[in-house]
C-alpha cells in the first residue's frame, strides 16, 4: 500500500473555468479527484494558485499541475498510502508558506482527498468509512445524514442580477436524505412554475449554483417566492428558510456602507434588517456571512442577539481555518462553520477544523463551490464525519446532483447491505 506515481490533469468546472484532477497510482488502483474553486472567496483562504497569463484571462492551472507532477509528486512516491497526516504535514512543509501560496492549496488538496481515496479503494471500504476512521470514529446505520440547505434562488456573485444576497435556501428537515431530496426537488419544480408565471422565462435562467436568478433587487420578494413554493408543494411544516447573505460582496470597505435592494446600510442599520426579515419570516433559522469577515463587532452583537434562535455560520470570516475558527469560539463571532477543505487545503486540516467546532458545540456545515466538477467527494466527507449540515446548490445539473445522488446511493445501497 505505497505510492507509486502521482500524476495531475486538466479538467474543467461547471463555470468551464480550469481546474485539477490528480491521481494516485497504488498496487491495484488509478484514483483521482478533482478540485473545486469558489467565485466569492474570503480574503484568508489558502491561495488557489493561478497561471496569472493569457490563456482563460489569468485562470489557467498549468503552474498547480506542474507543481504535482514535478515537485510533489515525485516527493511523495513510495510513501506509505494510509498515513494520510504524514503525507499532509510533508506537503505542508514543502510549500513552507502560512497559506500555501508557493504551491497552491489547490494543487495540495488535490493529492490529500486522492490519497484519502485511493486508501480507501485499497482497503476495500467505502470512501465515507474510511473518513470517519480517520476520525476515530465508525459509521452504521443508526448514523444520522447531515441536512440539505438547498440555494434555490441565486443572487450575488453567483448570478447575473442585483440581488445583494448571494443564496436563498431551502433546509427540509426530515430524517431521511431521500426524504429531504425528494421534497426539495419537488418544491424546487414549483418555485420554476411560480417564477415563469410570474416573471417570464427568462427568469427560470439558473446561476452558478443551479438556483434560479429572476431580475429581481428585494431579498424579500425571494422569501416570498420560496414560501409559496413550499406551501404549494404541501411541505410548509417540514421546511426551514436559510440565507448565506456573502456580505463581502455587497460591503463598501471606503464608505464602510452595505448596498442592499439599492440602499446603503450602516452595520446597525443592516442589523435592524435583519431583525426585521427574522421577524417576518418565521422558518428563517440560517443565515451565513450576514456581515463583512473583519466588521467584527457586529458579527458578535447580532450573535448574542440571535445564536439561540438560528443557526449564524462564519464561511469568509473563518476559511475552514482552525486559527480563525478559535479566535470566533473564543470572541463568540458565531454559533457555527461552513467546512471547505479547499479553504485549507488537506484532509487532515479539515478534519481537525470540524473537530474544534463540533468540540466546542458548533453546528458544521459541508459546502461545496460555485465552481464544481461531477466528483462527490465532499458527499462522503460529510457522512463520513457526520455534519450536521450540507450546501451543495440547487437539485439541477450534475455538478450539483452528483453530490446529493452520491448520499441516495448511500442511503439506499451502501446501508441496506
């Protein structure tokens, strides 16, 4: 069970932006994964390297493939395949920067999650298992799937409008995944016919993330909208609403302003918005990145006003970055954390940052990127550590569904055997 050849490839994501797929030659197996790559990003992130060139306006990942083949991998042949903290902590150590910016955290990431994989095609387990035992821990059928929060309306930088908030969500909450998938589609389907009506085809066109993206400005009018769709498909009491606001977005750093619905907010103003949406939308019970990652002091008012009532989750305030993520246990920034791994960049980062936050009684969300690609890695990752939550967009297009579909086999396979 050793190493015997890494080799990177060019693929492409569900944005036909660049990425990596790596793979990892053992005894018995080829395995590879390939990388996702976000559009609203936080400024703390490990740095996704970039060619910086011509070619596909500065994105191409020429230099990130090469640092596979020419500099990692080579280092990493012969290395015992299931130390995968070994392995994580070398490729630390050989880019030798805080945020691996010398050889890119997506190029390290790509070999981490394809090791994790191609150990466990080696032990002949599922991908799921062998995170959790990782983890020390175990997965069986008395383990809990993580909940969806679906993004049915995009806005953002996730869609070609002006509506400020990047993701309005839908948070089915029965107990079963087929439950929760089938119902999100479901009122999903409907949201399109209420939309269509409504506002006309053109706005049914979906943004990055699957989400419809009508022309329209108020985060208020798409509550409204999700709240009819759920009612219609007859699920109002089985279905929760959530927002990931990406207040970065919409921040003004000069004027110290947030634009929302074609007005500026100050921080207490915005803060009174949001008191305002809690009060008239009573399923409301998520809502991420509700203010710019260093207007700190608002993230800790609105937290001790709301964190007993909702779920506030740290994404751009916190990267998946065990350092941030202590100093917002520590400063009660927020009651819970979106997990990236390619907001770190290896398996064993990950998995530590999931365990600060469930130690210190934090929801954790699993989250995918605006720019996926058909591998449903982080679907086994979330069962595998058992989130509470998972973000993986809308129930359209494969970038999407491969992640959701990836839990259904699980479900009704892997854990009927």
């Amino acid at each position: 069970m050793h190493i015997k050849k890494i080799k990177a490839i060019k693929v492409f994501d569900s944005r036909g932006i660049p990425t990596l797929k790596t793979f990892v030659y053992t005894d018995n197996y080829i395995t590879g994964v390939s990388i996702p790559s976000g559009t609203s990003a936080g400024k703390k992130e490990a740095v996704e390297l970039r060619d910086k060139s011509k070619a596909f306006f500065g994105k191409d990942v020429t230099k990130a493939i090469d640092n596979v083949n020419k500099i990692i991998g080579p280092r990493l042949v012969g290395e015992f395949l299931l130390d995968q903290t070994r392995i994580d902590n070398l490729m630390i150590e050989l880019d030798a920067t805080s945020n691996k910016s010398r050889l890119g955290s997506n190029a390290i990431l790509s070999i981490s999650a394809a090791i994790c994989k191609a150990a466990s095609k080696e032990l002949d387990v599922p991908l799921y298992q062998y995170i959790a035992r990782l983890n020390n821990k175990k997965i069986d059928k008395k383990t809990n799937f993580p909940k969806p929060e679906l993004n049915i309306i995009n806005g953002g930088e996730h869609a070609g409008t002006d509506l400020a908030f990047q993701e309005f969500q839908i948070l089915p909450n029965k107990n079963k995944i087929s439950q929760n998938i089938s119902m999100s589609a479901e009122i999903y389907l409907q949201l399109k016919e209420i939309l269509s009506k409504k506002y006309g085809k053109s706005s049914i066109n979906v943004g990055y993330e699957g989400g419809f993206a009508p022309n329209i400005t108020d985060p208020k009018i798409a509550l409204d909208l999700m709240e009819q769709a759920i009612k219609k498909s007859g699920y109002s009491k089985d279905v929760f609403l959530g927002l990931d606001c990406a207040a970065n977005s919409f921040y003004n750093e000069k004027s110290k302003k947030y634009f929302v619905n074609n007005k500026n907010y100050s921080s207490s103003q915005l803060m009174e918005y949001y008191a305002d949406l809690l009060k008239s939308y009573k399923q409301l019970k998520s809502i991420e990145d509700p203010f710019f990652e260093e207007d700190k002091n608002s993230w800790k008012e609105f937290t001790k006003k709301y964190s007993s009532k909702m779920n506030i989750i740290g994404d751009d305030l916190l990267v998946t970055n065990p350092k941030l993520i202590k100093e917002g246990i520590d400063k009660k920034y927020c009651n819970s954390l979106l997990l990236k791994p390619n907001q770190i960049g290896t398996i064993t980062e990950t998995i530590k940052s999931f365990n600060l936050a469930r130690d210190n009684g934090w929801k954790v969300v699993v989250s995918h990127r605006s720019g996926e690609t058909e591998d449903s890695f982080i679907s086994d990752l979330a069962f595998g550590l058992n989130s509470d939550y998972i973000k993986f967009g809308a129930p359209a297009r494969s970038d999407r569904n491969s992640k959701y579909n990836r839990l259904l086999e699980i479900e009704g396979v892997y854990l009927e055997e």
